[in-house]
C-alpha cells in the first residue's frame, strides 16, 4: 500500500506542475495580445478629447495642420506614410526576393556563409546611421536626378530619398527571413524535382515557391510594419513638409516623424497632445490592418492547398 501512495502522491504532483505550466504557457502567448489591446485602449483614452471635440471622418480627410487653430487634418501624414512605404517595398521586395532565392538555390556554399553574416549586420545597424548615410549619399542623388529631369525646386528631402533609405534598411531584414524560410524546404524535393527532368527554375517555381508562399508572405508584412513604424531615418531624408506629395520626388511628412517631431513641444496649445496620440492611434491601426490583410491571405492560401 505504501507504494501505491507514493505513486498517486508523485502523479498528483506531476499532474499539477503540468496545470501550472500549461497556465503558465497561456499566460506567455496571451501577453502580446493583452499588450496590443492595452495600447489600443490607452491611445484610445489619450485620443477621446480631440474625438469628442471634433468630427473623426474631418480628422481623416482634412489636409489643414494648425495647431494655433485647433485644425488638425491628418490627411497629408497618412497619405505620407503610404507613399513612402509603398515606395520602399516596391524597390526592396523584388530585389530580396531574388537575393534570398539566390542565396538558396544558387550560390557556393562558402558564398552563403561570406554574405549571410553581412545581412545580419545591416539588419542591426541603427536607424540613425542609415539617416546619416541618407543624407549624405541619397538626397544629393536624389537632387541630381530631379536636376536632370528639369524638376524646379527639388532639395532631394523627397518620398524617393525616404523610400530609397527604407529600401535599404528593411531589406536585409526580408531577404534573412526569406532565405531562411527557403532554406527550410526538404532538399529531397528539390532532387525529386530535378531527377524527374526539371531545371532549376521549374523546381523553383512549381516546387519551392508553392511550399514557402506563405512564409514569404508573412516576410514582406513583417518588413512592410517596420518601414511603416520607422521613424529616425525617415525623418531625416523625407522633408517633413505637411503636404500630400504629388510624385515621388516631393517632400512628405510620415506620421512617425509627426509624432517625433512634435511630442513634448507645444502642449500649451488646447488639443495638441490628444493629436499627436490620435496620430499614434492611426499608425497602430495601420499596422494592424496590414498584419490582419496578410493573415487572411495566408488562411486563404492554406485553405486552398488543402483543399486541392
């Protein structure tokens, strides 16, 4: 009898360490989600005078910033924003592509490891170093090209130069994840593909691409958020004028760089603060609708795969 007790006082006791961690893995994977809606419900709470003060739709559409005259017009910040990320993940997403793709598939194995550690690197440096570099080497580009297309009145702080530095700075980042993500599909595949006849290309498109399309995906939303949030380096190249931009070689004015401008300036000014919160607000809903566009897509590709 004795051992009988110790054996259903040990199961007792593994039973709950195992109650306790599984509650203590929930707890982990809920807190993000708790973080995300906490920041909602307190950019909310910041948001609410300047809410309540003035129409939300006005808010969104009106392209008027004065401060001194209690007219706040996000427009011109959102449509900033939009611009200039779009710009960069148009010029970085074919070029990471094809690097990551590369990498995988084609290069020397000793290639791999001489340039994979070189991504590593750019993807940590800071944002205010690739700033300087853009000041330095992209806006004087930046003015040439506008000189040489006859554009008058171009000082190269313009969309392009951001998007040119976002490019830069978020490539690294899209090409790592990529490589790894190809890197992770089985090799077999790949001799199965080839012994059946297949070239290389065949087996990346009809083999390889197929299998990481939802990786991919999750890697370009992933690099698209960070160029959305970005704040230093873009502040620095992209002008900070509060006009919507009508090419790309105009100056704009992203609602991170609105937000580092202005936060802890002027809030002797009525409704000033609760702005530059709503600014925030409309950032982090823009990065959640993006991350929630991505997800859809990749429930809808998954869904299909296995239905086909």
């Amino acid at each position: 009898m004795k051992p009988l007790r110790q054996r259903d006082r040990h199961d007792r006791q593994r039973f709950i360490i195992d109650r306790s961690a599984q509650k203590g893995v929930y707890l982990l994977a809920g807190f993000p989600v708790l973080l995300v809606g906490g920041l909602v419900v307190l950019l909310s709470l910041r948001s609410w005078p300047i809410l309540q003060a003035q129409n939300p739709w006005q808010l969104l559409t009106d392209s008027q910033w004065l401060p001194s005259q209690n007219l706040f017009g996000f427009f011109p910040f959102i449509m900033g924003t939009c611009w200039v990320t779009l710009t960069a993940m148009l010029m970085s997403v074919p070029i990471c592509l094809l690097s990551a793709l590369y990498l995988s598939e084609y290069s020397h194995p000793l290639t791999r490891v001489m340039i994979k550690p070189v991504f590593d690197v750019l993807a940590a440096l800071p944002s205010v170093v690739y700033g300087v570099w853009g000041v330095l080497v992209v806006v004087p580009l930046v003015k040439a090209a506008a000189d040489k297309l006859q554009l008058a009145g171009s000082t190269g702080y313009s969309v392009l130069a951001g998007g040119i530095v976002l490019a830069v700075m978020v490539g690294p980042y899209i090409t790592t994840i990529t490589y790894e993500i190809l890197n992770a599909v089985p090799w077999g595949l790949r001799e199965a593909s080839l012994a059946l006849g297949a070239t290389r290309w065949q087996t990346i498109k009809w083999v390889i691409l197929p299998k990481t399309y939802p990786g991919i995906i999750a890697a370009v939303t992933l690099g698209a958020s960070r160029a959305l949030g970005e704040t230093m380096a873009v502040l620095m190249v992209v002008g900070n004028l509060a006009k919507v931009p009508g090419s790309i070689f105009d100056p704009a004015y992203p609602l991170p760089a609105l937000i580092a401008n202005n936060y802890g300036e002027m809030f002797s000014i009525p409704l000033y603060e609760s702005a530059l919160m709503t600014a925030a607000l409309i950032l982090l809903i823009m990065v959640l609708i993006m991350n929630l566009i991505s997800t859809l897509v990749l429930k809808q590709f998954i869904r299909r795969e296995m239905s086909a």
